[in-house]
C-alpha cells in the first residue's frame, strides 16, 4: 500500500501460529493397545517386561511407537524413587585398558533402560571422592567402581551405607561388595611358565602399586610362581603407578645391576616403558632381553616386536559388572559375588630364548 508501513510477516490479525499436537500420554497407550495403564508401563520399561506376555509387550510398543510416545525418565524417577543412572568411576580414560569396559557396561546397562555417567579421576583419591559426591547427588542408582584401592576408606563407608556397587579389575580387602575381574594370578604363572620353558632362568618383575589389588596379586603370582620353578623370586621392583614411564625407570635400574634375560612386565603400559629402556641403552627385544606385558590392551600386536601379554576379556568385565549391579538393584542378588574371569596368554614377538652365554 502506497504511503504505508508493509506488514511484518507473521503479523496482523490474519496470522495464526500452528497448533501443537498434545504429546500422547500413557494412557493414550494404554487405550490403544487395550490394556491397562499398569501393563502398559510394565511392557515399555525394560526392567519390568518379563512381567508381560511378550506379545502384548510387542503389541505395546508398537503402539507407543506409532503414536510417537516416549517414556518421560522424570516422572518415571519420581514414581520409583529410581533415576535409571548408573556412576562409573574409572582411574585413567587415557589408558586402552578401560574404555572397552566402559562399553561394556553401557551396553548392559541400556538394554535394562539405565543411562551410564561416566568420571575420570587420574588415579585421584581426593577427585575420586569428589567425583563420587556428585554423583551421588545426582541421585544414581548405583555404581561401577574401577578405581579402588586396597585400602580404601570412602568405599568402605559407601558399602557400610549401603551404597549399590561393583568393582571392577580392583578388589579391596574386607569389602562386602560384588567384584568382577580377571584371573590375574593364573595370568602371571602361565607368563612365567612360557618364559621358563623358553630357557629362561633369570627373570624380573616390574610390578604395579602395591596400592591396588591388581599390584599385590600379580607380584604374589610371580614370587610364587618362580619359587615354584626353584628360581630366584627377589627381582622385584615396585612402581607407584602404572605408566609408560615408570616402566622405563624401573627397567633402566634392573639393567644397572644385574641384567635379567626376561621381564614380566606388571601391565602392558609397564611393558612399554621396558621397550624405551632396551632402546636407550642400545639393547634388543627379544634378543636380549625378552618383555612380557599383561592385559593385551589394543595395538599391542602393533609394537615393535609385538608385546607377548596377558589377554584380559575387557569388554566381558564391564558386562559381568553391569549384570552383577542389575542383580543387585533388582533384588535378584542379595549376597555379594567375586567372578573371576579365565585369561589367555597371547605369546607374539616379544619373548624368545636367552642369549647364549658368551654368544
């Protein structure tokens, strides 16, 4: 219009803004499928499905995915006093060993409905305490816990509250708690087996902290098992973490003082470490000095040799642990279980014979 202000679009009384279809409810469900309300939210939560005829489960679903319904976590928390969330703590998400637990974990998990958060503590008691509080204000139903000490006093008072968890690859003394982990002894003494039967006699351990279960079994193993053989057991040295480069450190003092012929690395990241020393001080793997590792974390077929190690089944770990906190959290389990589960020793390039003597 000539000499006037243009309309604004959307604007003017001939603008109407679209409706908005109400969200369908449960009842909406209920009534289409023809059940009642109360089965319908049985059949659409994964905990409660077993509870229904399976075809009036598919029947429900189908429905509710018809008519575009989606199940409110909110409400349904507020009903339960549940959150469907589940903590996992874990002590260093750099490390290969652990993301494939995580996954695990998660994938149990969400096929029962729940939803995993997940925290790195970088092997920090103080931030895996905070880590912890926050969760537990966050309401989580439970935990998975791969960052225990032996002596750990803030899952002691989590357990004494009774506080829903499972630990994983970790134990700790006097913990009524569910754990899972693998066979960590039975790992070191066919390690030590297969160096013996190569030919080796003197044979060292470079072992993990003996702050966490994983560091004192493993270095039992190995004093038990060389004693077993007649061999010396005291060539031990003890890391306060397990890294690349506290491998490296302990092997350049065993090389100091008497040279071994063999290392039973205390995990495969220990391992690591012992291949930079070998290789700072111009010496050979294996042909010098065999290196074994233990875990077989990805890529370790990769290395230069490839790492003999001990294969832990990482992903199995993390689904056994979210079965064990489902069994608990379900009432299904009352009494706390340790699972360990079998390892194999994946023998590759790393390990060969001793030099010959004067070779």
């Amino acid at each position: 219009m000539a000499g006037g202000t243009p309309a604004h679009p959307g604007s003017g009384p001939a603008a109407t803004l679209p409706a908005v279809a109400p969200r369908p409810t449960l009842r909406d469900v209920a009534s289409a499928a023809g059940v009642h309300p109360a089965t319908a939210s049985r059949a659409l939560n994964e905990a409660t499905r077993d509870l229904v005829r399976p075809a009036t489960v598919a029947k429900v679903r189908a429905v509710a995915k018809s008519l575009g319904y989606q199940v409110n976590p909110i409400a349904r928390s507020l009903k339960t006093s549940r959150s469907e969330t589940v903590g996992v703590l874990v002590p260093d998400l750099t490390n290969p060993l652990f993301p494939p637990i995580v996954r695990g974990v998660e994938d149990e998990l969400g096929g029962s409905g729940y939803t995993v958060l997940t925290a790195n503590t970088d092997n920090d008691p103080a931030r895996t305490s905070a880590n912890f509080a926050a969760m537990q204000a966050r309401q989580v139903d439970g935990f998975i816990v791969l960052t225990a000490l032996l002596e750990d006093p803030l899952m002691q008072d989590a357990a004494e509250r009774g506080v829903p968890m499972v630990l994983v690859n970790r134990l700790t003394e006097r913990l009524d708690v569910s754990a899972v982990a693998g066979d960590d002894a039975s790992g070191i003494a066919r390690t030590v087996d297969h160096l013996v039967e190569l030919g080796h006699r003197d044979i060292a351990h470079v072992a993990g902290p003996l702050t966490v279960s994983t560091g004192v079994v493993r270095e039992r193993a190995f004093r038990e098992s060389m004693r077993r053989h007649g061999l010396r057991d005291d060539r031990v040295v003890v890391t306060d973490v397990y890294s690349e480069a506290a491998g490296r450190t302990a092997m350049l003092g065993l090389l100091d003082r008497d040279r071994p012929t063999a290392v039973v690395g205390g995990n495969d990241l220990l391992a690591i470490g012992c291949y930079d020393a070998l290789e700072e001080t111009g010496l050979s793997c294996p042909d010098d000095v065999s290196v074994t590792g233990f875990n077989d974390m990805p890529l370790m077929s990769r290395l230069r040799p490839p790492l003999t190690s001990v294969r832990v089944p990482q992903y199995e770990l993390g689904v056994e642990a979210a079965r064990l906190l489902l069994d608990r959290l379900s009432g299904r389990t009352v009494t706390p279980r340790v699972v360990l589960l079998p390892v194999t020793l994946v023998v590759r390039g790393s390990t060969a014979p001793p030099p010959r003597v004067g070779a």
